[in-house]
C-alpha cells in the first residue's frame, strides 16, 4: 500500500499494492507551491514515508503544538482568540523524504522542516492550496487514513 499526493489536483490516493485506489481525498498543499528548501514554506515533493503517526485515540479537533495535544479542541471561538495559528489537529501523518539532497538532509530534509499530513479545521478549503507546507486534510478524512496506514507506508507527492 502507498500514498500519492497530486499538487496539481490537490488530491490523496491511498492505492494499494495491485495499483488500485482504495480511498481518495481532496487535500489543501502549499499556498507558495511547491519546493524542498527549509523556510520556503513550500510543499516538498518526491518520496517520502510515514516516520511517525501521532494522535491515536484523540478526539477530533484536538489541538497539536510541537505534535502533543495541547490540551485544546478546536472551535471557532478559539480560532477568533488565535487568528494567526496554522491549525494542526486531530491526526498528525509525519513525513521523512527518502531521497538525499532532494528532500532527506541538510536545507531540503522534510522531516526537519516538520512537514505533516495532518487535520485542519473543518472550515478549511479543501481541494485548493492554502497550508504553509504541510498536506491538510478534513478531520474524518485523515482519522480514516491514519488508521488505515502503518508507520513506513510511502508517499509520493508529485505535481501532476
């Protein structure tokens, strides 16, 4: 089983190993596109793998600071109190580039950069680009993915 994620039509496909696709999402990438560098707040494209999943058993709309829950569920009156918070919830998908010097090490490694397939608040556009790097995802979306995925899956994002 692997993920591909499309920049171009902002979309995960979970297909598994006959190259079928079992389940299909839409998704939000990067605002600024696509690029591996560090601080460029790009999505980072090529192979990847799933290094950590984080938030089993969480309720939805758990809040995550530094990937622990903070203690937070998401609602619209907390997001009024932080309008400036890039919203990471519920499920955090943490990726690790498998290719050195395109996206594994020095200025271009995606684990460094902390670059996740993670939930967003439910209010969020899918289907168009809008993180600061990272893939985000609906809250039922990616508590279904997470639980369908062990830790190493791949994932190939691309910008077809």
């Amino acid at each position: 089983m692997h993920i591909e994620i499309s920049i171009a039509r902002q979309a995960l496909s979970l297909v598994n190993d006959c190259g079928e696709t079992v389940r299909s999402y839409l998704v939000s990438t990067a605002t600024r596109g696509v690029g591996e560098l560090k601080g460029s707040y790009c999505t980072p494209r090529g192979r990847h793998l799933i290094r950590a999943k984080i938030g089993a058993q969480q309720p939805a709309n758990t809040v995550f600071i530094g990937r622990r829950p903070s203690g937070e569920v998401y609602s619209p009156e907390l997001a009024e109190r932080f309008p400036q918070r890039d919203w990471i919830l519920t499920r955090i998908l943490w990726l690790s580039g498998c290719e050195p010097g395109r996206n594994r090490l020095g200025d271009v490694d995606t684990m460094r950069r902390y670059v996740y397939i993670h939930g967003s608040p439910d209010s969020a556009p899918m289907g168009q680009p809008g993180s600061i790097g990272c893939i985000r995802m609906r809250n039922a979306d990616i508590v279904e993915l997470f639980e369908l995925v062990p830790p190493y899956t791949p994932v190939n994002i691309s910008e077809d």
